[in-house]
C-alpha cells in the first residue's frame, strides 16, 4: 500500500512540476513577442520621428514672410528651402482617419500623411495618435482657436510633437505601444 501512495505521490508532484515548466514557457514566448513587437514598432517609429525632426527644424529656412500658413492639433502646414534649392518648398503633415485602414487588426491605426510642395501624399508610418502643440518666445501654449488667424500663427517660437505607434497584432489581447515627444525649436521662426 505504502507502494502505491508513493507512486501516486511521484505522479502529482511530476505533473505540478510539468504545469510549472509549460506555464514558464507560455510566459518566456509571450514575453519575447511582446519584446519583438515593441523593438519593430521603435524601428518604425525611429524612421518617422527623424524625417519629422528634420523637416520641423528647417521650418521657415530662407522664408520671408508667412512661414507657418496652417497649424492645428494634427496638421501643420509651413514654408522651408528643404531641399536647399533656393526655392521655398511647402510642407503639410496631417492625421489620417481610422477609416481608411479597416484592413488591420488594430482598431487605432492611422496613416501620417506628408506633402511635399503640393505632390502626392507620402504616409511615413501607421501611428495611433499625432498630437503637435504651439508655443511663443515665452514657452507659454498657444491656444488652438487663435491659430486660426496669421498673427497668432507667427507668434509660434517652439512646436511640440507627440507620436504614438502600436503594434499591428495584440499580444495578450495588449497592443504594445511606443512614444515619441520632442520639442523643437527651428532657428528661423
């Protein structure tokens, strides 16, 4: 009898010791998913951020004049030499919507739109959210409603951008999310 309660004994403890292990292997696997999805986000987004670094630097570079003509909570349209051409150039990101990517699985996805001296829109990266934000010379926030006019729109000094890309595939029903937010301060505003 003694035999077979030990037998019974070594059965259990295998199988608690067989649950641990497959339980420890679920966790490793989604957790290397979660590190894959969040590092090709960060790539995607690194590739966003810079053309954006770029282009918001050179805002109003060799303009006279009206350098920013449009500015919003998720476009901008502004005037730059990008191209170091000695031609004023027109740049125009805005926010796509949620409906024009029905096709992914990620109910949050949009396109970033960039156009470059009235061509054809150029989306850099599907992001979940895009969110630009205005300052004057004093770093105080300029109100989205004034920016409705030119004079308002020239007192702009430092521009705020806030980036945030999701992965396409949820992993543990969790879409992973990467953020960028800088502010910039192009030299010729």
């Amino acid at each position: 009898m003694a035999y077979w309660l030990d037998l019974l004994g070594s059965y259990i403890i295998a199988g608690a010791i067989i649950l641990m292990v497959g339980r420890l292997n679920v966790y490793v696997l989604n957790s290397s998913n979660e590190n894959l999805q969040a590092n090709l986000e960060q790539l995607k987004l690194t590739a966003s951020s810079e053309i954006i670094d770029y282009d918001f630097y050179k805002i109003g570079y060799r303009i006279t004049g009206d350098k920013i003509v449009l500015a919003d909570s998720d476009k901008i349209k502004f005037y730059s030499d990008i191209n170091n051409d000695g031609t004023g150039d027109t740049l125009y990101y805005y926010y796509g919507d949620v409906s024009e990517l029905l096709s992914t699985k990620n109910p949050s996805d949009k396109l970033l739109y960039r156009i470059f001296n009235n061509g054809t829109p150029f989306s850099s990266n599907i992001i979940t959210d895009f969110k630009i934000s205005y300052f004057d010379s004093l770093n105080t926030q300029i109100s989205y409603a004034s920016l409705s006019n030119q004079s308002s729109r020239n007192d702009i000094r430092t521009i705020q951008i806030y980036l945030k890309v999701e992965s396409a595939e949820p992993v543990d029903t969790v879409y992973q999310a990467v953020e960028w937010q800088k502010k910039i301060t192009p030299k010729n505003l």
